[in-house]
C-alpha cells in the first residue's frame, strides 16, 4: 500500500479543504507569522558577514603559494648547490622546484578538502543539535587557532615548516571555510521565502567571492610590501574579530519542531551520514496513481560534481600557470586572482538574482500560453453534461456545509508555495556549465600574459551553476531536510574539489615538468562537457505528483 510521506502531509484540518474553506488565509495564520518573522535587514547582516569572513580566509591564499614555494625551494638547496648572481626568482624557477611546489600545494588542498568534508559532517550536526549561530561562531573561531599553528610553520621554513603547515589542516575538521559556508547557507535560507532563496544564495556566494578577491589583492599586496609572513599575522587577527562581529550583529534563530530534530538527539552514524540520504531514488506517486523512482538529486549531484572537477581548480591554475610560464609574482598574481574572483562575486550579486527572476517570469508565461491551449483542446474534446442531469435543488449538491453566523470558517488553508517548482533555475545549471567549458576551453589559447587577465574578465560571466543547483535540490526535497539538502550537496562540491586538486594538481605538475602545462585548460573543457551532459538528465517531478513511500 502506498502512503504519501510524513514530510509532505500537513497537519489536521491544515490539507482538508472543502467548499467552506476561505480562499485567502487569516492574517495571524502561522505560515504567514513564519515567513515575515526576518526582515531585510537580518539578511543583509547575514552578507555582511560573509563579506568579512571570506575577505579573511582570502587574505593567506595568495601568500600560501609563495610561502611553499619559498620553503620548497629553501628545502631544494639544502641538497643541491645554490646558482649565483641570479634574480631571487629565477634561483626558484628550476622545474624540479616548481613541479615538487604544485604537489605540496595539491597535497595541502587536498588535505584541507578530506577534513573540510568532516567539517561539514560536523557542522551538520551542530546545526541541528545547537542551532545555526552556534555552529556559525565554531566554525569561524577554530581557524583563528589554525593560524596560529600556520604562523608557526611560516616562521620555522624549509621542510618542516611544510611538515607543520600540512598538518594545521586538520584542525579544519572542527571549523573551517566548508562548514562556514553551510552555516551561512543555513541562515540565509531560515530568513528568505522560498521564492528567494535561490537568489539569496547566489547573492550569499557572490558575497564571498567579492570579499575572498579583496582578501587576495590584499593578502597579494601586503605579501609583496611586507613579507609573506605579514597576512598570516593579520589573519589570526581578523578571525577574532569576525567571531565577536558574529556573536554581536546575527540572532539566534530557532530551530523549532522538524522532524529531523528528534532524530539527532539519538545520535549514531546513520544520522552523522544523513546528508549522503538525499541522492537515493526518491518514490513519488503520479497522479494517476502509478508509483515512479525520481532520479533528479542523484543526476544533480553527478552533474555538480563533474562541473565542479571541470571548474574547481581554475584559481589555483591559473596562479601557478602565470607563475611558471609568465614569472608573475605575488602583486600581479593578486591582482589576476582579485579581478577573476570579484567579477564573478559581483556577477553572482547582482546579475544573477535579476537573471533568475526574469527567466522564472518567462517560463511561467510561457507555462501560462501552453496550459491554457491545452485546456482548449480540452474543452473542444470534453463531454459537456446535458442540463437535465444537473441538481436543481440545494440538497442535491454534496460537499457544502453550514457555517455558523455566516462567517469565515476558522482552519484557514496553509500556504503550499514551498512546494512549487522552477524550471528555469536548472535550465540555468545546466547551460552556465556549457558556457563554462566553452570558455574554459578557450584558456588553452593563452600564450602570453596579458591573456590571463583577458581570462579572468571572461569566466566570471558563466558562473552560478553551483547557486542555481543549490536551488533545485531544495525544490526537490521537502522543507525539512534542507539542512541535509545543503550538506548534501556541499559535500558533493568538496569531493570534487577533493579530486580535481588531486587529478589536476598532479597532472599539472606532470605538464609542467613537460613543459605542456596549457593543456590542462583543454582537459578542464571536456571534463565540463561530460557535466552539462549528466545535467541534461535532471527533471523535476512530473506536476501533480506527490512523495511517497512504500
């Protein structure tokens, strides 16, 4: 027997509608309250924040390149004869020095992803048991202890400086950049409808990488003005800061009666693991009462993870392809990363809400034109009933009920927007990772220096897949699994960054050492080609359906 499932039932009388039932809702009804308790201003806090958090985690990644390169090469000649009368760069630029950097770095980066995936394990799990905030504040304050381990290993150099700076990652499994972000996720979808939230959090990620572009130039240019050891020491410092800016500026926001709840407080690995759960086949009943297994969560996570493979190492690529092929130092680097990240930061902010809004409006115009044709056709071949089989008397018609002193009947209906679909947020994922590979393909092209800024303007205009998939898996599964929803997903993002800095790192390192490294962006292309494919295959369940179990 087929039993619709708990997450998608309502409460007594809330479903029930009959004829007596007001059309528009009271205004103290509780799905009302809920969805206008946060103002605009809590959400623009909310971004705030992520400004400042990411400008922080941003202002090391420009000066942790040199910082190994420096160690790496400190570490060279210790066993080799060090050349004379040589630039300080070019002592480096040795092919041994450069191919045994990107695989200490691609090391480091994977390390950090291998822990950030426990992060958000972590991080799930405080959510639901302390609440958002809580798991924010974690999650920001146990990096400042991570920098204070990196202060140490900067200052200790050659191979054990790296030795120490590898092994200040896995203080990420507790807080980090992963779980900060599934926090932040978290928040904003708590305070924006459900129409919002996919721009909210393209808004929420463009955020982040206008303030990461900032903490890059900066950490660029101090880096280059003071040292590479100077952001590591600011850093710790901002940390700080941002924790007591979070604990002052954000609220406290419930985490009420969810399902999910009860749950966690048995605890156990199964819980731990929930958010793999979302990209099981899902049963939904049609509405001609036949049952069918929905694949979209599983098709949209392959889909996020081959873009994110294709995708996810440009940054890193392209400072280590400018380094070794152009000898860019930490200024033009910063510079290169800062015009990439804050052009897609800026697009994500404010291009992409208002690309989503107009293409929902389109789809449903056009939705509009073909139902109401279909319901002509409809009409044209419908038995119309003959007036004599019609009821004459009050008594003949069923379903109508008295309402006391002529009033509205209390039990007004529930909103049911949340679950309502929209079809153009995939239609976005999938064509921004097309255009992505298009132009990623085009990099292999560069074969001078001021091409990789020409790349960097270009890019930015094909991001949002990740935000606009983000959406489709909270459309897809019910409001009370969006923490794992998002976990789910972000921890596809992670495990994909976990291998393109593992596939790519090394085959960078293997190009270059070759001498071929441009022909990454090549492979980068197809690999994103293979991801707009597997998007193809996501559909949202046919209308009229509903979830359930068997």
């Amino acid at each position: 027997m087929i039993k619709p499932d708990s997450t998608d039932s309502q409460p007594p009388n809330a479903d029930q509608h009959t004829e007596t039932t007001p059309l528009l809702p009271s205004p103290d009804a509780s799905s009302t309250k809920k969805e206008h308790r946060w103002g605009k201003s809590v959400l623009y806090r909310a971004l705030a924040v992520a400004f400042c958090v990411s400008l922080t985690f941003g202002i090391t990644q420009i000066p942790m390149l040199y910082v190994f390169r420096q160690m790496t090469c400190d570490a060279f000649y210790t066993t080799h004869p060090s050349p004379q009368d040589s630039a300080a760069w070019d002592r480096c630029q040795v092919r041994r020095i450069e191919a045994d950097t990107a695989r200490a770095v691609a090391l480091l980066a994977a390390s950090t992803t291998v822990f950030g995936i426990l992060n958000l394990l972590v991080t799930g799990w405080s959510i639901k048991r302390w609440g958002v905030k809580p798991a924010l504040l974690i999650q920001v304050f146990w990096p400042a202890i991570r920098l204070l381990v990196q202060n140490i290993g900067v200052a200790t150099g050659g191979e054990k400086g790296i030795v120490i700076m590898q092994a200040s990652q896995i203080i990420t499994i507790v807080g980090g950049p992963n779980g900060y972000v599934l926090a932040l996720n978290n928040f904003v979808t708590d305070v924006a409808t459900h129409e919002e939230r996919t721009g909210a959090l393209g808004r929420l990620q463009g955020c982040m990488m206008v303030g990461a572009a900032l903490g890059f130039l900066i950490g660029g240019l101090i880096g280059g003005a003071w040292g590479v050891e100077m952001p590591f020491r600011l850093t710790l410092v901002l940390f700080v800061l941002c924790t007591v800016c979070i604990a002052l500026a954000l609220p406290s926001i419930p985490r009420g009666e969810r399902p999910d709840d009860k749950e966690v407080q048995k605890g156990g690995l199964k819980r731990f693991l929930g958010p793999l759960r979302i990209f099981a086949p899902q049963k939904w009943v049609r509405p001609d009462g036949s049952m069918r297994k929905h694949y979209g969560a599983l098709n949209l996570g392959i889909g996020v993870f081959l873009g994110i493979l294709a995708t996810g190492y440009i940054p890193t690529l392209l400072q280590m392809y400018s380094t070794n092929d152009f000898g860019f130092g930490t200024e033009a680097n910063g510079w290169l990363i800062f015009i990439y990240s804050s052009l897609r930061g800026l697009f994500l902010s404010l291009v992409f809400p208002r690309i989503i809004s107009a293409g929902r409006k389109w789809t449903a115009k056009r939705e509009e034109r073909d139902g109401k044709k279909e319901e002509r056709e409809r009409l044209k071949t419908a038995d119309v009933p003959h007036m004599d089989d019609l009821p004459t008397e009050a008594n003949g018609i069923e379903g109508l009920e008295p309402m006391e002193n002529d009033g509205e009947p209390v039990n007004p209906p529930q909103r049911t927007d949340e679950k309502e679909t929209f079809d153009f947020d995939l239609y976005y994922a999938r064509f921004s990772l097309l255009l992505d590979g298009i132009l990623t393909g085009l990099a292999t092209f560069v074969f001078r220096g001021w091409h990789l800024y020409l790349v960097a303007v270009l890019l930015p205009f094909a991001a949002g897949t990740g935000a606009a998939s983000k959406g489709v898996i909270l459309q897809m599964l019910p409001g009370s699994e969006r923490v794992d929803a998002l976990s789910g997903i972000t921890l596809v993002e992670n495990f994909a960054r976990l291998s393109t800095t593992g596939v790519f790192g090394l085959v960078f390192a293997a190009l270059a050492e070759a001498g071929k490294s441009w022909l990454v962006f090549c492979c980068n292309a197809g690999v994103a080609m293979v991801g707009f494919t597997a998007l193809l295959m996501v559909r949202f369940p046919e209308k009229g359906s509903r979830r359930s179990s068997d």
